[in-house]
C-alpha cells in the first residue's frame, strides 16, 4: 500500500507546533489592510504571526469584528515594541513642510 507524503509540520526554527501552545492577542484592527501590513512587518522580524478574522468571534463575543494578529506568548513583547516603532512618526514627519497649508493638526490614538 502506498502512503501519501506527509506535510513538513515543524517551524522554521525546527519545533514542532504546540496545538496547546498559549497566543498572545498583539494587534486587532477594523481593516483587513492595516493588519496585513502589520503582519508583514511581524513576518520580516522573523515572529511568527495568525492572521485571524474577528467576525469568527462574533457569537462569543458580540460587537467584536475586524482582524486579530495572535503570536507565541514567548514573542508578544518583541512583536508589541515593533508594532509601536513602527507607529510612531519618523523625524522627518513630524516636521512640517514649507509648502504646508494645512491647518489641521494630527491626533494620535491612545490604545
């Protein structure tokens, strides 16, 4: 009898999946782009990230929608820190153009 290949079930660093393994919630977001670029960023840092939609949730928790990135609980506070550099403004946008005639001034959110 012949048996069919098996997937490659380890990681990139070698382990082997943990189904029990405890995901840390690291970022949540109403749009679906705005979490594939924090994915990506995750993805470049070598964290390992789940994309999950939370419209899945909806019945355990009612009014929660939108994207959630879960990552290992051991990479929460790497991936926690390289979200927020990467949310905070550069140097060079925080300064204000000379051809500037806007008036209006940002607001950061507070999370």
């Amino acid at each position: 009898m012949f048996m069919a290949a098996q997937p490659n079930l380890t990681t990139k660093d070698g382990r082997r999946p943990d189904p029990n393994e405890k995901l840390i919630k690291v970022f949540d977001s109403e749009q679906e782009s705005e979490a594939l670029v924090v994915k990506g960023l995750l993805d470049s840092a070598n964290i390992e990230s789940d994309l999950t939609s939370g419209s899945l949730l909806q019945e355990t928790f009612p009014g929660l929608g939108g994207m959630i990135i879960l990552v290992r609980e051991e990479d929460a506070e790497k991936a926690r820190k390289l979200i927020a550099e990467s949310r905070r403004p550069s140097a060079s946008d925080s300064a204000a153009k000379p051809d500037d005639d806007d008036s209006t001034q940002e607001l950061r959110a507070i999370e």
